[in-house]
C-alpha cells in the first residue's frame, strides 16, 4: 500500500510514542524506519468520563503523541510524523475495539502450562498471538494486526493520504 510514496517516507522522521519493540517491529516489517521514543504521560483518564471504550483508548494514545511531541520539538531534529497506540482489552461482551478473539477450547493444564512459560506476563490481554498464545487462537475477527498492538491498514491507509501530495509535487 505505501509502495507509491516509500521513497518520500524513507525521508521522514517517524517517532513511535511507544516502548513497545512489537510495534517497531510491525513497522520495520513493511519499510518503515522508526525510533523508539516512550511517552512519559501518565496513563490517568477516567474512562467513565467516555461514551466509549474506543474514544478512550484513542484519547490516550492522543496524549501519548501529544507529550512526545512536546519533549522533541524543543530540539533540532523535528519529527515529521510521531504515532501513537494504546490497547485496551475488556471482556463478557464488552468491548475488543474492532478485532474479536475466539480461543479454542482449553483445558486448565494447557492454561497453566503457558502461564509457566512467562510469555503472557508482559501483553496485555494476557497472551501473544504471535507467539505461543496464538496457538489457542481459533479464529480473530478483524484486524490480526490490532490484536499484535497497532492497525496496520489503518496506519498505512493515513500515511498515504498524508504523504501522496508529495508524491504529485516531485513528479
């Protein structure tokens, strides 16, 4: 999708407003070159005060980027995109945003075997789908890459709408 315009992304500065090696990793994976940079905003808003479980997590990754922006462009090298992500996990039919996770059936050994295994310590929801965890997934409805950490389509879909007009200018 980012082929017509990766010569020009290839010149930008992306900052993630994350720690998070998996959504480097995503972002790595299709050509794009990114730095790490945490945000430093404290993750303190009171859901109750959303309509929605989505306009909460989207106004947290908003901070997110809004804190990072602040601290980089005090300095010389300026972003010229910095992105943003949060994930949010409910359950009972609550809210998953726009992916919904099936697991298989699973017995209480095979449960407590991966919590041996330590992998779900670190992610939220409490498992990897693309490590081990994704082994008690039986099917994801949606956006595989949301449940990762981070909407790959929908990414990639705002940088081309951002970065085409460039495209037509240098030709």
């Amino acid at each position: 999708m980012l082929q017509p315009i990766m010569h020009i992304i290839k010149q930008k500065n992306i900052v993630l407003a994350s720690a998070s090696p998996r959504r480097k990793e995503l972002m790595e994976n299709i050509g794009l070159k990114v730095t790490l940079c945490p945000s430093n905003f404290e993750e303190n808003l009171d859901p109750k005060k959303f309509n929605s479980f989505s306009e909460f997590v989207e106004e947290t990754a908003l901070q997110k980027v809004l804190e990072v922006e602040h601290r980089l462009n005090i300095g010389e090298n300026k972003p010229d995109v910095i992105i943003g992500a949060d994930t949010m996990v409910t359950l009972d039919g609550v809210m998953f945003e726009k992916t919904d996770v099936t697991f298989g059936k699973l017995d209480d050994e095979q449960i407590h075997g991966y919590i041996d295994s330590g992998e779900p310590m670190d992610k939220a929801g409490g498992y990897g789908i693309q490590g081990v965890g994704g082994t008690f997934v039986e099917r994801v409805d949606g956006d595989y890459f949301t449940v990762v950490g981070l909407p790959l389509y929908r990414l990639c879909s705002v940088l081309y709408d951002i970065f085409k007009h460039e495209k037509l200018k240098s030709t």
